[in-house]
C-alpha cells in the first residue's frame, strides 16, 4: 500500500546520492578543487584573456559517461513514476 510508495522514493534519494558522491569523488580525483588559492584573487586581477579558440566537438569518454549517468538517472526516475501511477492504477 503505501510502504510501495514511500520505497520508490527511498530507492529515488539513494540513488541520487550516489550519483552525486560518484560526481564528487571523479571531481576530486581529476583535479577540479586543486586551485583554491588561486581561485580568490581571479576577481582582483586586471587582465583581460581572450576568447577560447572555438575547437570541432569531441565526444571523449567523459561525454560518454555523462551521458550514461544522465541515462541511468532519467530510468530509475521513469522507473520511480511507473512504480507510482501503477501502484495507484491498482487500489
């Protein structure tokens, strides 16, 4: 009855959370908090860069494996609705 309910959303915030620590820890291990320091004084600085060099689109493997994540995400969300709208279909 409604322990269905309320497990479709647990399985939701669990696997939200997990997505998210996997994002974290890739983050981490490739660098992306490693300029802290350098990071305050970027708004005190006067320079001017210029625009980036515009370069054809790459799919690498890092595209990939956002696109899997955002995949995997989107099904279990489909996944968490179907489990709703039949449970409710049902009585």
């Amino acid at each position: 009855m409604m322990s269905g309910y309320y497990l479709s959303w647990v399985l939701l915030i669990v696997l939200s959370l997990w997505v998210s620590l996997a994002a974290f820890f890739w983050a981490l291990r490739h660098g992306q908090f490693s300029e802290q320091e350098r990071a305050r004084y970027l708004p005190l600085r006067n320079e001017v860069s210029p625009p980036p060099v515009a370069h054809p689109s790459k799919f690498t493997r890092e595209v990939y494996a956002l696109l899997g994540i955002l995949g995997m995400g989107g099904l279990a969300l489909l996944a968490v609705l179907i489990t709703v709208f039949l449970k409710q279909g049902g009585g």
